[in-house]
C-alpha cells in the first residue's frame, strides 16, 4: 500500500512541525520512520544510451558522488525549509563555499567580500581565487545601499555573513541584494548562524544561501557537511554542473545524521536561543565586560534590523572584556569546567573560544577594543552555565 510522501506538505505548519514531516517518507522504504542509509558507487542502467545522458543536467544520476537517496532526502528538507529551488550537498561548510565561489567566478571577475566574513573565505579569497585573476575587495559590512557605489562592470558576486564572524554586526541584506540585482550581481550568504530557520536570506532578495550543517543541523559535533541553497533554477544548475567537476561528494551516513539531527532542531535551538539571551544580558552587567556583542539584545546598534529580518537567534555570540592581557582571558578560559575550548559551535556541548588573535578587520571600527571570547551556549542547564562563568570570573579577577 502506498501513501503520498509527507515532504512538501507542510504549508502552513510551524517551522518544529515541518521540521519533523520533511525528508522523509516511510512508505517508501518497509515503513521504517527515518530513511535509510544508502551506500554505493556504481550505478546500473538497462538502457546504453542512459550512460551519457546522466549527470547534473539531468533527472538522472550517473555515479554515486553525486548522491543517493540518503543525500536527496536531506536536500529536499533543506529546500523546503529555506524556500528554495534546489540544494547542493558539500562535505563540510567551507568546501560549500568555495564551491559557490569557483561556480561563481571567472578570471578577471571582482567580488565583494564584507569585512565580517568567516577568515578562511577570506583566505579562499586571497590565496586560491587571486591566483587564477580574480579580484576581491573588501568592504563594511554595515555599507548597505552604498555597496552601489563599489560594484564595477566586472562584479561578479557580493559574499555576505549577517550576522558577520566573530564581532556579530548586521547587514542591511534586503538593500545590498537590491543594489546587486540592479547591476545583475549575485549574491551569497552565509546563513549559517541561523540554519535556514531565523531568517530567510530568499526573501531578503539572496540568490544562494550556504549553511555549515556541522553546526545546528547535526547538532552533535559528529557531522561534517554542508549545503548550498538557491531560489534559482539557473544557479541550481550552475552549482549542480561545478560540484560534478570538482568531484566532491558528501557521505550518506553525514546525510543521514544531518537528517535526524534536523527533526530536534527546532527545539534544540529554541532552547539555545532562550538561554544564550539571558546569559547575554547577564554579562552586559559584569564590571569585567566592556561589551556583549549578541544582535537580539537592544544594545546592540544592530538591534532594529534583528528585529526586522530575524525571529529567533540561536545560541552563538561574543564577548568583549575590558583590556587586560592574554594569559589572563586564556587562565579564564582553561578554568571553565562545563565550557569546553573549540572550534565549531551549535552542537549540545557549550564552548568558549578565545577568538583575539583571529579578528583581522580591514576597517577599524570592526576591531573590538579589548580581548573578545566567543560562546556557543549548549543544552546544559542555565544555572550550571552561569556558575561557570562565575568560575571563571573568579580566576580571572585572582590573576
């Protein structure tokens, strides 16, 4: 007996029930709730003249990199949440931006990078992109409509990161994305901080979103993956056409760990949301804080436009301290006994990361006046969390 799959039946359902009904349908494989975990290279066809009308451009795969149904069950979840065409896949979220980043760009190309950007797309930028002739500028992230003023006859796309890494500034995105398409300028976001589900980067006039699924999608520091979304059928085949080329794949058994991940999603990042916000403005009261930089709290001089493009916020923000010297933001830091130090962040664990030495701000209003730690909030209950800044408050007045 067949039933119609749930995927694509969610208009009108909140964002936690959608998240629970998308990619998958048991109907079609024995009834089992979650999709199984499909594994393979080679393909088999019946017909001879099959062999060369697969690939990228067609319904039909050719080899197993380009995914099974493990793989297009995540992608449809992850359309159907951003309200795009299409998704690509990526092994991890940087090698999903530089994907972008080479199907978007030519020799001779000028791209518009804002100052705010996660480092190793700068990196990208500078070290990969500048050896085959393309050019790329940097520019305030808090510019806006101005950005008009920097796209030349050869701008082939503008890179944006809101909130931006690091130091958490918004951008005007509705107003940037409209000064591109006036000059027919791509645009890609990095949406990572809200996972497709804060803020809908194809409503603010965005052609492709990246997301690190490592983050909040996996959510269990055991994922490593990442995904291009699109609202256009002509960037949908353009990403699809440069993925085949560049040979990458990413792994059924991170597919499927995404997908399982994406079903307490919502509730992981709500919960994220609540106790990050609240720890937030606890810290903008500490003597030792100078600033909390954290977009849903008034104080913020990005605040209005949070409340504009966003509805929610997730876990993730940074604090400035009031100068003092390294070893003793590092001694803080070392003496947290439920914050772990580590890179990445939406995961179940909370994290802090003493981020100074990685700030590299071409503007100068973007560099934090004191030494900045970034804090992933995880599911830990709030008053554990907050006895262990306390813990740490304690160590770093003592030094």
């Amino acid at each position: 007996m067949s039933k119609t799959p749930k995927s694509g039946r969610g208009e009108g359902l909140s964002a936690a029930t959608r998240l629970v009904q998308i990619g998958r349908d048991p109907f079609s494989h024995e009834r089992v709730i979650n999709p199984p975990i499909q594994r393979g290279s080679t393909l088999l066809f019946d017909q001879a003249d099959d062999l060369y009308r697969a690939g990228p451009l067609s319904d039909m795969k050719g080899y197993g990199l380009e995914g099974l149904s493990t793989q297009d069950r995540l992608c449809e979840a992850l359309t159907e949440i951003s309200g795009g065409v299409g998704t690509v896949l990526a092994p991890s979220g940087l090698q999903a931006l530089t994907l972008a980043l080479m199907a978007a760009t030519k020799a001779g190309d000028h791209v518009l990078l804002t100052d705010s950007s996660y480092g190793p797309t700068r990196r990208f930028c500078r070290e990969v992109l500048a050896k085959y002739g393309v050019e790329t500028e940097i520019y305030d992230p808090r510019i806006g409509a101005d950005i008009a003023g920097l796209i030349k006859p050869n701008t082939s796309l503008i890179i944006l990161e809101s909130p931006g890494s690091l130091t958490f500034e918004l951008q005007d995105v509705p107003a940037i994305t409209a000064a591109a398409k006036a000059r027919g300028v791509a645009t890609l976001i990095d949406d990572t901080w809200t996972a497709g589900l804060y803020m809908k980067p194809f409503y603010l006039g965005v052609d492709i979103s990246m997301q690190a699924l490592t983050k909040y999608q996996g959510g269990h520091a055991d994922v490593l993956a990442g995904a291009l979304i699109t609202n256009s059928p002509d960037w949908l085949i353009k990403l699809k056409t440069m993925h085949q080329m560049l040979g990458i794949g990413t792994s059924a058994e991170d597919a499927w760990l995404t997908l399982r991940g994406l079903r307490t999603m919502g509730l992981r990042m709500a919960h994220q949301d609540r106790v990050a916000r609240e720890i937030a403005a606890w810290l903008e009261g500490r003597p030792e804080v100078a600033q909390v930089l954290h977009p849903a709290l008034p104080s913020h001089p990005d605040h209005a436009i949070w409340q504009r493009d966003f509805r929610g916020a997730g876990g993730l923000f940074s604090v400035v301290f009031k100068p003092v010297a390294a070893a003793r933001i590092n001694a803080m830091a070392e003496a947290y006994q439920i914050f772990s130090m580590g890179f990445s962040w939406g995961g179940f664990e909370s994290l802090a990361l003493p981020s100074t030495v990685q700030i590299n701000r071409q503007f100068p209003a973007l560099h934090p006046k004191g030494p900045i730690v970034r804090y992933s909030i995880g599911l830990e209950a709030q008053e554990d969390l907050m006895a262990d800044l306390e813990r740490g408050f304690a160590v770093l007045n003592a030094a």
